[in-house]
C-alpha cells in the first residue's frame, strides 16, 4: 500500500497539483461572477 502512495506523489509533482487547484480555483471564480451578475439582472427587473 505505502509504495503506491509513494510512487502517485513522484508521479504528479507539487507544481502540477497547484496549477490544478489554480485552474479549478479560477474556475470557480469566473462561475461566481456569472451567478452574481445573473442575480443582479433579476433582482434590477
């Protein structure tokens, strides 16, 4: 079991894991501008 874990971790290095998290981070922003404008319209009708 500890080989595994230890081999996945060589595999994907800390900088990629983080430019995952950034992209999925930035993602997430960009889907909360959506929805906050979209309630905006709504509520400005």
């Amino acid at each position: 079991m500890e080989q595994k874990s230890k081999g996945y971790k060589q595999n994907v290095p800390p900088e990629e894991m983080f430019k995952t998290i950034e992209q999925k981070d930035n993602f997430i922003t960009k889907q909360m501008m959506v929805v906050r404008s979209y309630k905006e319209k709504l509520e400005h009708q």
